[in-house]
C-alpha cells in the first residue's frame, strides 16, 4: 500500500470565509490575522528612527500577539533574525 500524497494546506482549509478566529491547541483562540499584524509590528518595531511612543504601543502589541503564534507553532518552524525583536519575543 502506497502513501497518498497529502494536500497542501490553504487558507481557507485553516479558516472558512465567514470565521474570524481559529481554536488553539492550549483552548484559546487566534484572530483572523494575527500572523499578518504581527508582521507588519514587527518590519515597523525593527525601524530604528521610529518615535519611543510608537515603540511602546507596538511592543504592547507584540507582546500580546507572542503566545497565540506560539500556539499556532510560528516559532517552531520560523525564526525572529532581529537579535532586539527576537529577546522581546522569547520574553513574552
């Protein structure tokens, strides 16, 4: 008996159209773009010109992003390269 080879995973496999979370392993939840924002945070975080005001709030934001991507598994197939970012993330 051969192994069927196993389908990709979409978008849309993990989260229908029409649902904005997605259930973790540790019985909380993901919002619909969590990874993306974090993304985002974190490419605006690692700029070094940005005002401390503006640091604060995205280091607030990333703090409470870290342990819903932890639960979706982000970090154990992707690595934070910014050394800073990186010690704020293993932090949390």
């Amino acid at each position: 008996m051969t192994d069927q080879p196993r389908v990709p995973v979409r978008p849309e496999h993990v989260l229908p159209d029409g649902d904005d979370t997605v259930p973790l392993a540790d019985g909380g939840v993901a919002r619909k773009g969590t990874i993306a924002a974090f993304l985002r945070n974190a490419q605006r975080w690692a700029e070094p010109a940005i005002a401390p005001e503006e640091r604060a709030l995205l280091t607030e934001a990333t703090a409470e992003a870290v342990p819903a991507l932890r639960a979706l598994g982000l970090f154990a197939v992707l690595e934070v390269r910014d050394p800073a970012l990186r010690a704020l993330v293993d932090a949390c």
